[in-house]
C-alpha cells in the first residue's frame, strides 16, 4: 500500500507560547494565519514561603520541548511534512526573573515569578507593595501582585535617592515596584550565595523567560545566544526605552552588573538556529532559525494587528490587560498607567510604544461568585444566569475586593453591591458582575484617551471571557463603540509566530491585514443609545463612590483595638 501522501500548504511557522500555568507549541500555516496543531503542558507553580512564587526553569525548558515534539507528532498524523516549519518564535510571561550558569546551563535558583492572588488578600496583608512616600500602589497588575520577599528590597532603594521613582519613571515608563525584574534580580543577588559566586567567577547570565529558552534552544552551554528583545527588556526597569538600551545609571542605582545582562534585539530578526535536544526528539527542528520574540501582552497586540495609533486590544482573564498603541511616542500617563515598548518588527525597522493599564479583577469576580457565594458550580453558568433577565435591574457590583487600582488608586475600598431591591435576585448579580468588567474597562480606556489623546473608534479583544458573548455585548454598549473578536482565539502565539515569519532573513510572513484570510471578525454593536450608556455610566461611578473610605486603618479591617 503506497504512503500517505503529505498535505501541501504554505510554509509553516511554529511559536512557543510560555506562560505562568502551562506551555504550548503551535503550528500556523503562515498564508492563512491558520493554526494547524499545537500541544499543551501544565507548569507547577511553587510557593516556598507567603507571599512568594517561583517556577522550575528546567521544567520550563523540558516543556517546551515536550510541546515541540508532540506537536511535531500531530503534524505527522495529520500528513504535514514538518521540514516546511521555517521559523519559530517565542512568546512569555513577563518579568519572571531566571538567573544561571553559562559554564553548565544550570539554573543557580528558581524563576522568581511575580505572585498573584485572584480574589483578595487577607485582612492584613497589604493592597500592593509600593515605596515608602508613594501615593499609589504598583501599576499593571492583573490582580493582587505582590512579592512579599522583595518588598525590604524596594522600600531600601526608595530612600536612597530622593524623588527616584521619578528617576526610574522618566527612563523606564514603569513605577518603582516589586513588579519587575529588577527587583527580583537585586534580591537574589543579596540572598543567594549560588548567585553571588556566579558573578564573582563571571559564570552569570540574567535573562526574563525568553532569554532562558533562547539562549537554551539556540545551544545553552555550547554556544546559546544571550539575548532578549525590546518588549522584555523594557519590563525589566533596567532598560531605557528612549535610547533601546541597557541604562547604565539605572544599572549603578540597583547595582546589577551590566555583563549578566542579555543583548537587547529587535522584536523580529534571526537570534540563532534551534539545536539538538538529547533529552527528547525535539531536534526534529534542527536548524530552523527563531526569530521572533515578544512579551505575551505585546504579542497579542501584535497578533491582533494593532499596527496604528490608537488601535488598542483587551485581553480578559483573571484580570484585564489593555494596550493601546501610542505610535513611535511615548506618551506618559497621568492616571497610573504604564509606559511600554509595544514592538520593533525589524532591525532597522522603528519602535512603537503603547499605553498599558489593567482591570484587576475580572474573570476573578466570576470565581467568587462561584467559590465564595455558590451561586454557579461553573464559570460558564454567569452566561445563562445573566441572559435570563438581561438586565442587573438598577444593581451594581463593585468588586474592589483589596482596593481600587487605575485610575483611582484607592486602597480604602472595599467591594460593594449596591441598588439592591425585595426583586433582586442572583440572575441579576451574575448580569451586575459582567457589567463591572465592562465599566472598569470603560475607565481604562478612558484613561488612555485622555492620556494620549486619541478616542478609539473600536476594541479589539480576545482571551477566555471573550467566548460570553452577553460580556462582548455589554462591553460594546458601555464603551459605545464596536467590540471586534477574532474567530482564531491564539493572538498571543499568532503575534509571535507573525514576528518570527516576516523576520529579515525568513520572510515567509506578510504583516498585512488581507494576509489573515483565515481570521474572520466577530462584530459587536452598541445597541442601546449614548444616553442610556451615560446614564449606567455615570450610576457606575456613583457605586464606585460608595465604595471608597470602608477601611480607614489596617487594624480597624482586622478587628484589632
């Protein structure tokens, strides 16, 4: 019987997607943008101590070739001759510090990861871990972040230099804040004597989750390249987003010798070529170069196509990250948000920067309702619920479970349901915990308006609350402008896999938009008038108020005299 014959398509592109729970490889067809297979591991998250969190970077690296070689596995069941995959690229979790011996490839501790809790801290743990003087907590968080273990760490540096976190703001875009790497990196080189040899013998290598993959895909110990590109970098609080590089006084003021630092690459280029892994049979791919690399939040502004001014995407999970292209200007917020570089597709191509900001609690207030009130066994159920009255009949939910975050920076608040009547029943909170993802969204998206000054015309969005389609719906009515949803729902892999295609060199990617034929659009309207979206608007920030002033001091919370 003569052989399966091998399905003939467009060149492929494969990326690595590595996230805080789980690693996936995906194949797209690199014509279409058509994702073709793709194969998942979950990540253990560890948690030596409160308030701390950290990852296996081997773990790390052994499920990325796990994901490459079963993917590869699938391709072949499917007839899909695997030699067309021509590059790959690297999509990752942010921030996420790694530290390791360039002599042996061994990791010298942990990833210190950036903790998070998805509902609220207890009573008496702090809001976020800010700088002694600061009078907002840390920007970007997509819930509760905090490093318990760093926090001595920031509010030493806050008195070292008066006024800093403005010396830090005005060349990274970023608030001074256990958040970022650079706090992690200060810690283990103070606590850990591994890491402090390392340096001393000049054995380190520094690198977010990026550099560690690349620099082990492309070789490790014999001959992996060390490099990261401008999104993680400018995550690190290291990196000078004017210039596109390293900061040498930044680097004096955290004391981090600049030799352990990654060369800071473009978004899209050739980094090195994928070398033989003894481990498993990932060195099926050989010799394919990677050549794309990009931040997660990034990547999904990349993947969603958010090439011009203005354009901005949502992705709706446990919390909300919206970016909003800012174009080849930074532009500096005045309501808590975060300055980014959003790309650089190209050596000599220029970068673009972007707004970020983050609704702390979304998918999370659905949990709640589940685990903490009952009122659904699943968080598919608030769907249901909700479209039974569509409606929250005048009620309001304020989930501001440990504070308010951008643009209010109220740590005083507490969460509220408000509007109550003898008629209100759970269908109506379910339909008031979807309004208040939505509302929250309005106000960052607000803050970017005003910030950069550019109104947007549509959002575009994506994520694993984006499958409600009485949220899209929601969404699009309160902000009054069309909610725009991709049938292909892996823009954070696709932006990575675009990066890798269309790098110098590769050029198996176009980055136009009529080059996606195989990503249609699913289009939400606003279908109520501007006045009825005011109206509920306006009652929002009304409960907002409510909300505010429920906890004067830490002991009063506690029940503590």
């Amino acid at each position: 019987m003569a052989a399966a014959k091998k399905a003939v398509l467009g060149p492929l592109v494969g990326a690595v997607d590595q996230g805080t729970s789980s690693t996936r490889f995906l194949v797209f067809n690199s014509k279409t943008a058509e994702l073709l297979s793709h194969h998942q591991v979950e990540i253990k998250q560890e948690f030596p101590r409160e308030g701390w969190v950290e990852q296996d970077p081997k773990e790390i690296l052994q499920s990325v070739y796990e994901c490459i070689e079963k993917t590869c596995e699938k391709l072949g069941q499917l007839n899909i001759d695997i030699s067309n995959i021509k590059a790959i690229g690297v999509s990752n979790q942010r921030e996420t510090t790694v530290v390791w011996d360039k002599l042996t490839g061994e990791p010298l501790y942990n990833a210190v990861a950036a903790p998070v809790s998805p509902v609220s801290p207890g009573p008496s743990d702090p809001v976020a871990v800010v700088p002694s003087g600061s009078s907002v907590p840390a920007a970007g968080t997509s819930s509760v972040w905090l490093d318990l273990r760093t926090q001595s760490t920031v509010e030493n540096l806050s008195k070292r230099i008066p006024g800093n976190n403005n010396f830090v703001k005005s060349k990274t875009g970023l608030p001074l804040s256990t958040y970022f790497s650079a706090v992690k990196l200060r810690w283990l080189l103070d606590n850990v004597r591994k890491v402090q040899r390392a340096v001393e013998e000049d054995r380190a290598l520094f690198g977010t989750i990026d550099s560690w993959l690349i620099w082990s895909l492309t070789g490790g110990a014999n001959g992996g390249v060390h490099c990261t590109d401008v999104t993680n970098a400018s995550r690190t609080m290291l990196f000078n987003i004017h210039s596109l590089e390293w900061d040498k006084e930044l680097c004096e003021f955290f004391e981090i010798p600049m030799k352990i630092l990654p060369n800071v690459r473009s978004s899209s280029e050739i980094y090195g070529l994928m070398k033989i892994s003894h481990s498993l049979k990932a060195g099926a791919l050989e010799g394919v170069p990677i050549s794309g690399c990009l931040g997660d939040q990034s990547a999904a502004l990349v993947g969603q196509m958010c090439f011009q001014d203005g354009q901005a995407k949502n992705t709706y999970g446990t919390g909300c990250f919206l970016l909003c292209n800012t174009g080849r200007k930074c532009v500096f917020s005045e309501h808590g948000l975060l300055t980014t570089v959003a790309y650089k597709l190209g050596r000599d191509k220029p970068v673009y920067y972007a707004l970020e900001g983050s609704v702390a609690i979304a998918g999370a207030v659905i949990r709640w309702l589940r685990d903490n009130l009952g009122i659904i066994q699943t968080s598919e159920e608030i769907e249901k619920l909700a479209k039974e009255v569509g409606t929250s009949y005048g009620c309001y939910f304020v989930p501001a479970f440990s504070g308010l975050y951008a643009p209010y920076w109220e740590p005083s608040a507490r969460g509220i349901i408000c509007g109550l009547t003898q008629f209100t029943n759970k269908c109506h909170i379910a339909f008031a915990a979807l309004e208040a993802v939505c509302f929250q969204t309005r106000e960052i998206l607000d803050a970017m308006n005003r910030d950069c000054g550019i109104p947007l015309s549509h959002l575009q969005v994506d994520g694993g609350m984006t499958n409600n389609k009485i949220l899209m719906q929601l969404q699009a009515d309160i902000l009054y402008i069309p909610v725009v949803k991709p049938s292909m729902p892996e823009t954070t892999a696709l932006g990575a896999a675009m990066a890798a295609g269309a790098a110098e060199g590769v050029g198996v990617w176009s980055l136009e938009p009529e080059d996606l034929s195989a990503v249609t659009m699913e289009r939400f309207e606003p279908q109520i008038n501007a006045e009825e979206s005011e109206i509920r608007y306006s009652t929002w920030k009304k409960a907002v108020m409510k909300s505010v002033g429920w906890v004067t001091t830490q002991s009063s919370e506690s029940g503590i005299p």
